[in-house]
C-alpha cells in the first residue's frame, strides 16, 4: 500500500467530527486566491511527501519542499543570512554563525516566510515542538499584539455535543510550562482567536490544570 493510500485510509476511519472539520478547511481553502505558498522544511519525510503531494493535486495550496540537502540559489542564501542576522546580531550571533544557521532547513523556511517569498511553513513532523517554535521566533517572532506565545491543539471527539460539534481547542500544551495568572488570560485570548480563524466557535472556554512532574 502506498503512503497516499495509507493516508486516505486514516481519513476514513476518522470521527465524524474531524471529517466534518477537514472537509470544511478544505473549501475554506479552494476559496483562497491566489493560492498560499507553503514551506514543508521536512521535505524527505514520505508523509510530508505525501501530504504536500495531495495538497497539490487537489489546488488548495503551492507546496514548497525542503529537505536535509537542500539546495538554495546562492543569492537567495546570502539574503536570508543577512536577515538573521540582522534579526538576532542583538543577541550576539556573528555573521559566519548567521549563514551556517540560515541554511537549515526549518530555518531556511521560516525565513522565507520573513522575506516574503513564502506565506507560512510547517514543520513539527522531524523537528521537535521546541526546535520548530524556536525557528519561527527566532526568524519572524510573535505579532505585535502578542505578549505570551503560546500554542493549541484541536481536538475530535466522537461525541459531537462536546465542545463545538465534537471539536475542543487545548492549550497551552507545549510553550508556557507554568503561566501566571495574566499569562493564562493571554493564552485564553489567543486560543479563542485561534478558533475563530479556523471556523469553529469561542463561546465556552474552561482553565483546568495538569501536572506531568518532570516530563
């Protein structure tokens, strides 16, 4: 079985929920002019492959891969060098240092997004939660209203009376380890933005706490 028929086999096999969710991001999508160009930095996974290649074939976006090896024009290399280090020389990077981080992949990517060449990347696939979040800080940083980064997860259930038609929005889940009151506010904020611009609902928010020790 290929990766494209696995792939399509676990849509199947999904909950109503999440169908229902993708089904709708997908024409939200085809309604978009000119179409987005998106960055797969992790361009040698066969999933990533896999999902750019569908991506592409059904028109909802221009995927752009990169893998380990890629190959950037020199030119193009130089600028987005230049860019970081002009982003991060306060934080006492040398130019040399600048170039050789520039060339990675994720980095490479999140730059492209910062120059304008690109509209967003997505990475997360190889790259840990970590080094993918440093990247896109580092490269493009938070938006001028945005005091506390933070991130979400969307969730299905099979339920469908649970949260907006069987979809939850959890966070933080990953960044802000232990927020403060105000940090907690600001992450309610963000989330419910979050939820806004992909369609689903921001009526009801609940804070609960977890604690996972030392993990």
């Amino acid at each position: 079985m290929t990766q494209s028929a696995r792939y399509h086999e676990t849509l199947t096999a999904l909950p109503e929920s999440a169908a229902a969710f993708l089904a709708t991001s997908v024409e939200r999508l085809r309604k978009v002019h000119p179409k987005q160009r998106i960055v797969f930095p992790e361009g040698d996974d066969p999933r990533v492959q896999a999902a750019a290649e569908r991506l592409l074939r059904e028109d909802l976006l221009t995927p752009i891969l990169l893998g380990t090896d890629c190959v950037v024009p020199e030119q193009d290399a130089r600028k987005y060098a230049r860019l970081y280090f002009e982003r991060r020389r306060a934080k006492g990077i040398a130019e040399i240092e600048a170039g050789e981080i520039a060339r990675k992949s994720l980095y490479t990517a999140a730059l492209m997004v910062a120059a304008g060449y690109a509209d967003g990347f997505v990475g997360g696939a190889v790259n840990t939660t970590a080094e993918t979040v440093r990247a896109a800080l580092h490269c493009i940083g938070p938006a001028p209203s945005v005091r506390t980064v933070s991130s979400a997860f969307i969730v299905a259930v099979q339920k469908q009376s649970f949260g907006y038609k069987g979809l939850l929005a959890f966070a933080d889940c990953s960044i802000v380890i232990d927020p403060s009151p105000a940090e907690l506010a600001e992450i309610a904020i963000a989330t419910a933005s979050t939820t806004i611009m992909i369609g689903s609902s921001s009526e009801v928010m609940a804070a609960t706490a977890l604690s996972t020790s030392s993990s």
